[in-house]
C-alpha cells in the first residue's frame, strides 16, 4: 500500500514538473481592467478586480490574446518552460484613439499621435458621433465627450467645455480660428449655459463636411489666446476624393412632437492629382415640441395679496366662468419647448500642391437657420400690456429668429529648402441675425391706432465680423520632431 502511493505521488509530481506557470497583470494607462478576456491556447479566462490572470499550462509555445471591450486587442508569442513561472503584464490603448493624427496641443507644425502630446486630447469619428442618434452635431458631441455640454434654449445652443463661461472655449475649423455668433446668450430660466456670452454656432457647420474632433480639454491659453481657458475644440473636415457620401435621418418624440428630417450629402473630386475639391450640403427640419402642461393661475382677473380667503375664491370663480365662455385654453400658455428650426448650409474645403514642398488651402462655408420661438403668455388680466381690440383674451408672441453665417479660409503652407515650415493663413468669418416679433402688440398704440395698430415688428439685428491673420514658422532642432523652434504672429481684428 505504501509502495502504491509513494507510485502515484511520484507521477504527479513528474505530471507538475511538466507544466509552467504564465501570469500577469490588465490594465490601460491608468487603473486595471478586471473582467478582460485572456486566452492562451484552448483556455479562456477572465482577469480579477485587480486585473490579474494566470494559467497552468505544458511546456511549449502559445498566442496569449487579451481583449477588452473599448480597446485594442493584444496578441503575445509566449513560451513556457517547465517548472517556471512566467510573468506578462499588458496596458490596453483604446480602441478609437490607436495611431490617430491631432494639430492640438502644441505650436508646432509637426504632427503626433494624440498619446503622445502633453495634454489630453479626446479624438471622435463622424461614425463614432453618428452612433449617439442625435440631429444636431452639438447634441452628438454632448453625448459622447464627458467634459463637453451643451443646453437647448430657442435660438442656439451653447457649447462648453468643465463647465466655464463658452467665451472661454476655442473653436478651430482645419487648425484655424473660428468667428463666434453675433447673439449674445440671455439668462433664462431654462437651465440655458453661457449667460452673457458670445457663443459658436457648432451646428452651423455641415456635419457630412467632418471627418474627426479633437478635443484639447484642459486650459490652453498659453498657447491658442484667452479664450482657449477651457479648451480647445478642432474641427478636421473631410478631403476625400472620388466619394459620394448620402445621409438621411427622420424620427419624433414619444409623446408624437418634434419630428425632424435630416438629409445630407458629401462628395470630393480630384484635381489633377495634385489636390482635392471636397464639397458638403445638409437640409435639416426640426418642429416644435410642447412640455409646458395646464396653466392653473387667473386668466382675466387679478386677485391682490391682501384679499380675503372669501373674495378671492369669488373672484377665481368669475375667471373660470370668464376662461369657459372664451374657451379660453389652459394648455396652451406655456413657452415650454423647443422651437421650430430650418437649417440649411453648404461647405466647400479644397487644397492644392505647388511644387515639391508647398501647398494651398481653402475653406468656404455658408448657413441659414431660420427659427420660430414661442414667448411667455400675455394674459388679458395685465391691462397695461395689451390692446384689448387686438387679443381679448391676451397673445403669445413668436420669435422668429433669421441668422446667417458665412466664412472663409485660405492660405498656403510648405517648407523651405533649409528646413524651416512656414503656413500663412487669413480667415473671416460673420454672423448676422435679424428678429423679429409677431402676434404681439404695442399697448399704448391703442389710444391711436385701436384695431389698426400692428401685430409684427422689427426688433434689429445683430452683426459680428472677425478678419483674423496668421503668419507661423517652425523648425526642427534635432533629429527628434517634438523639439522645434517656433516663430508666430497674428493678427486678428473683431470689429
């Protein structure tokens, strides 16, 4: 019995001094990724909440693969010796920002990969914005940038990056400054951002235009001016040739409101092998929606603060008789919603090669967003502020809202024979936006005009223009590119 058992130990023992040990660690460049998928020859495990995996496996040579979902896999030749223990860690890079181009992040002309800058730099794809099922681009990026947001107040809707001021926040189009809207943003009591602020008509660009977005989201105003406090926000449209692109989008709400159509087109042509002619166009629709719910306060009559419990209750029963007889309706009275809007735009961006180390560019854009925006009610119980010839039973006025967009880019960039890059850029860029008011009156015309008096006015229009010149030159010290000498001066002139 003894000589048996001393056999079997001896056999296993000889079975373990076969086999090797393999483990390791998970993680990405910040914290370790519990629940990442090992496999290594027919075995498949999962990491632990600290990451960690291991394996018992025969002497020999295997393909360790580990995934995670949002990240590039990893393939890894290994070979296990018996009777050793193999340690193999593993940093996963994510699997949407892998070997991608970005300008942000430093003065230099000279491009990098985005993990490689000083700065973290968040890179989406049109595809990646695309998947979030949003209509407009600021909504696409307020869903998928953690440090972005954005509000939707009637007229815009204002971008910001950690939560600062959207003066703070740089929009770039192909690396170059971009102009801002000529509205200032009013404080509402919508949740709206950016009170006080110019803001960027993100939405005035084309979306089939955009190829990526980089995202710089840390204060960068030592090296883009002042308003980059928040971060920076870069704007790389497409320069494909040969490529018809169509896009088309339509859905409501729930509750059977909004609905939107969206129809886009994209497509570049060559030139002469030597450049590229890429142009964009969208259509999009969005209707109105309704959140406001029943209006319960008085109509036609105002009952002071200092009226008793008794002649207030007289005085609400005189309103609801009044509200039934004008069929007055409660479910109307709120501006709750979003508006109304019709956006049509086009964009033109090319470039072509002269010489052997020189280039031109362009970019041209147009927009028009016309809009339709429901005000606060007027009821008829405020004397002072309506023609009763005109709204017996008080108005909703409408906003309609008429803002333009044109901008422009060009300028030429190469290198000089001694090494030197050099980029000379002009842009303009002008935001109007006319209002105008309807379905609203002008009380004291009363006395004088009665039932004559007007309904619509012109309230004025807002303007802002910015020429902006850039002139850079940059050189590499040494053979490494992320050292470089730069030279820059620019004007800008924001009248």
């Amino acid at each position: 019995m003894l000589l048996s058992t001393i056999v079997v130990l001896s056999q296993v023992v000889i079975v373990f001094a076969q086999e090797g040990k393999i483990k390791g660690r998970v993680s990405n460049s910040n914290e370790h990724l519990p629940g990442a998928t090992v496999s290594l020859g027919n075995k498949t495990i999962l990491t632990n909440n600290a990451g960690e995996f291991s394996f018992s496996m025969k002497e020999g040579s295997y393909a360790l693969l580990v995934t995670y979902a949002g990240y590039k896999k990893i393939w890894k030749e290994v070979k296990i010796a018996a009777g050793n223990t193999k340690v193999v860690d593993f940093i996963l890079i994510s699997g949407d920002q892998l070997g991608e181009i970005v300008v942000l992040g430093s003065r230099s002309l000279v491009q990098r990969t985005n993990l490689n800058t000083a700065v973290p730099i968040d890179v989406f794809s049109a595809k990646q914005l695309e998947q979030t099922g949003q209509v407009s681009f600021t909504q696409m990026l307020n869903y998928s940038a953690p440090s972005f947001n954005a509000s939707r107040p009637h007229n815009n809707e204002p971008a910001t990056l950690r939560g600062l001021n959207p003066d703070h926040l740089l929009i770039l189009v192909n690396g170059t400054r971009r102009h801002r809207m000529g509205i200032i943003t009013a404080n509402g009591a919508r949740g709206q951002l950016g009170g006080g602020s110019a803001p960027n008509d993100l939405n005035s660009i084309p979306f089939t235009a955009i190829e990526k977005i980089e995202i710089l989201r840390d204060g960068a105003a030592a090296q883009y001016g002042s308003d980059a406090i928040a971060g920076v926000i870069n704007i790389q449209l497409k320069k494909s040739t040969g490529k018809t692109l169509v896009q088309m989008q339509a859905g409501q709400y729930y509750k059977g409101d909004g609905e939107n159509i969206t129809v886009g087109i994209n497509h570049g042509i060559s030139l002469n092998n030597k450049g590229f002619l890429n142009f964009s166009a969208d259509f999009r629709f969005n209707n109105s929606t309704y959140r406001g719910g029943t209006y319960t306060g008085t109509v036609y009559k105002n009952i002071p603060a200092t009226t008793t419990p008794a002649a207030a209750q007289k005085l609400k029963a005189e309103d609801d008789s009044l509200i039934l007889v004008n069929n007055f309706d409660r479910n109307k009275v709120s501006n709750a919603g979003s508006p109304k809007v019709i956006r049509i735009g086009a964009l033109l961006n090319g470039g072509y090669t002269i010489g052997k180390k020189s280039e031109l560019f362009w970019t041209a854009a147009v927009n028009s967003r016309p809009s339709n925006a429901l005000q606060g009610y007027i009821f008829p119980k405020n004397a002072n502020r309506i023609n009763p010839e005109l709204f017996p039973n008080g108005f909703q006025s409408i906003n309609r809202h008429r803002p333009t967009d044109i901008s422009g880019i060009a300028g030429a960039k190469g290198e000089t024979t001694n090494g030197w890059r050099w980029e000379l850029t002009s842009a303009y860029g002008n935001s109007t936006d006319r209002y105008h008011q309807d379905n609203t009156n002008n009380a004291t015309q009363f006395y004088t005009l009665g039932k004559a008096a007007p309904t619509s006015f012109y309230v004025g229009t807002l303007i802002y223009g910015q020429l902006t010149n850039n002139l850079q030159f940059s050189k590499s010290l040494s053979s490494n590119p992320e050292r470089s000498s730069n030279i820059k001066w620019s004007r800008r002139k924001a009248p």
